[in-house]
C-alpha cells in the first residue's frame, strides 16, 4: 500500500484524505502538511495522519513515498520539484503548474529521477467519459465538427478577499484554474491538442478582485472549433456537446448522456456515481507500483497548461494566440512505468 503524505489541508486536500482512508488497499495517507496547524489537528487525528508544519518535514520523513499537492496554484511547480529531487512520487492538483516552461521543467527532473509525477485530473475517470471516448473512436458521431462546454459554479462569492483565490496572480482568467481547467483537459483528452484560443475574462458581480465570467474560443489542431465558458458566480452547471457530422453527444453534470443521430430517435444513458478522486488516487498508487498507466499522459499534462497560458494571454491582449508547443518529446514517458 501506497504512504502518502497530503500537503495543504483546506477543504480539497480534506477530500482527497478521505476518499482514500479507510476505504482503499491500495493508497493511505500517513501524513499531512499545513502552514496552520492547529486548524488541522482535530482532522489528523481523526485519520492517523503525523501532522507537520513545515515542507521540508514531509521531503525529510522516510515513511512517506508519495506527496499529493493540494496547495495554491502558484506553488505547485516549486513543491513539485522539491519533492521530485527528494525521490518523492507527487500527485499535483491541477492546474500541474501557471507556465509551460515550468511543467515541462517538472516532467523533465520526474523522468531523470524516475519517479511519477502525475497531475490530478478526476473527469478523466468518469465512465461517462470513456463512453465519449468510445463513441468518437468509433466514428460514431462522423467528423468531429465543433465542441461546446461550461463549467460553472457559486464559488466566487465563498472566497474571502484575503484568501489566496482572491489574489488575480494566483487564479487567472477567473475561474479557469478552479473549473474550467477540467474541461480543457477533458477537450484534450477527447479530441487532441488545441491549436489557438481568442479569450475574455472580467468581472461583473463578485466582490472580491477576481474575474466571475471568461469564456474562450479554440481551435484545434483536427480543424474543430470549441467554446468554453467559466463563471464563478451563478448556479452550478456542468455541460459538453461534441457535434459531429453525424450527429452529437451531450453530457450533462458529468453522468447524464443524450446522443443524437441524424435519422435516429435520441438515446439517453444515465452512468452511476463513481467517486472519481478515489479513482485518481488509486491510479496513482497503481503507475508507482507498475500496475498500469496513469490516464493522463506527459503531453496532455503540458498542453494543458499550454492552453491555459494561451487563455490567461489572451484575455489580457484581447487578441487570438497560438498554443505553444513546447519542447517536451511525447514519444518519451511521464514515469518509469507509464507515458
């Protein structure tokens, strides 16, 4: 079993804890890391955690083999690097890093210290998802013409004006590093690279200085078009149609699934609930342990980033922009066991 360690203990890294504890063979987390521990004492001993305040604690401690990061964004390259000269597997929460030059740097050192270094992407394990994968592998849907998602939430009005999230250099372009990064990946994953992006990011109504709507167009490299759309400030909603010529595909809040085929009645799937930040977890554990391969490749981890860069660009420019591609060789793998 899998000994790890969560650093950052807000309300995310409480979540990953115990989707795992208790509940997996494969993955227990053995310690934590948090600037103020006093707010996390009554959670560490409530899940056996050895409770540290310091990052270095964690890197030092022989018990554990593997740091999950569930920290401000702007920090997650510099800890990543850390615990990957440390010999520490790390499991990043995304967004993996704000820059292209730095995740490329984070994947270059896990390859020469060969460990994982995997990027925490949990729509990847929606068997909703792998449906949509399918039906696209199949030629289902004919040529993928155009694909549209949004990912939105209440959330803007929850973060306090001296909380991190508040800080525009931490979070930017709104509520792409909290949400609309899933539907990036999920975009990637399910079509390819994207070639450019045109984007807007403002706010309206949130009180703190942070953008509550942004909304992309992309291009990808197979000539489909895209829309994304983030806003921090309304009710939630989880959507994605892939057009097609064909027909299309819509998911809906990630379980709900209506394809249409031209000259065919509609069809409508609902898939079960998943706790898909166990799967995440136990994927991890199972890429160190050799016994598969982590569902995000090295590649898709760096584009992604690569997109996100392009949007936050973009929406300050107010002009379309090349995603870069990067000097990251694909052919070459994430980890000793997988891409």
């Amino acid at each position: 079993m899998l000994k790890a360690a969560i650093v950052g203990i807000g309300g995310w890294g409480r979540t990953m804890v115990e989707a795992v504890q208790g509940k997996s063979e494969k993955v227990r987390f053995v310690a934590g890391m948090t600037r103020t521990p006093t707010c996390a004492q009554a959670f560490a001993r409530r899940h056996g955690l050895v409770l540290h305040d310091e990052f270095d604690a964690v890197l030092e401690d022989p018990a554990i083999e593997a740091v999950i990061l569930a920290t401000p964004d702007s920090q997650h390259a510099s800890q990543a690097l850390a615990a990957v000269a440390a010999n520490k597997h790390v499991l990043v929460e995304k967004p993996f890093t704000l820059s292209l030059e730095s995740a490329e740097r984070g994947v270059q050192a896990a390859r020469a210290r060969g460990v994982v270094l995997a990027v925490a992407h949990n729509r990847r394990f929606l068997p909703a998802i792998a449906r949509l994968r399918e039906l696209l592998a199949g030629e289902v849907l004919g040529t993928v013409l155009h694909v549209e998602a949004n990912q939105s939430g209440p959330d803007g009005f929850d973060y306090p004006a001296d909380g991190w999230r508040a800080d525009p250099a931490e979070s930017p372009a709104g509520g792409m590093t909290a949400m609309g990064i899933h539907m990036v990946d999920t975009m990637i994953g399910l079509l390819g690279r994207v070639a450019s992006v045109r984007a807007q990011s403002f706010r309206r109504v949130l009180p703190i200085a942070r953008d509550d709507t942004t909304s992309v167009l992309l291009r990808f490299a197979n000539g489909a078009s895209g829309y994304l759309g983030t806003t921090e400030a309304t009710a939630a909603n989880s959507r994605l149609q892939i057009f097609g010529s064909a027909g299309w595909a819509e998911l809906r809040e990630e379980r709900h699934l209506r394809l249409s085929i031209i000259g065919r009645a509609p069809e409508d799937a609902v898939f079960p609930a998943v706790d898909i930040t166990r799967a995440e977890l136990e994927a991890f554990a199972d890429a160190i342990a050799g016994r598969g391969l982590y569902p995000l490749s090295a590649a898709e981890a760096v584009h992604g980033v690569a997109v996100l860069e392009a949007i936050v660009k973009s929406a300050r420019s107010d002009e379309r922009v090349d995603v870069a591609d990067g000097r990251l060789d694909a052919s070459e793998p994430l980890d000793r066991h997988g891409r």
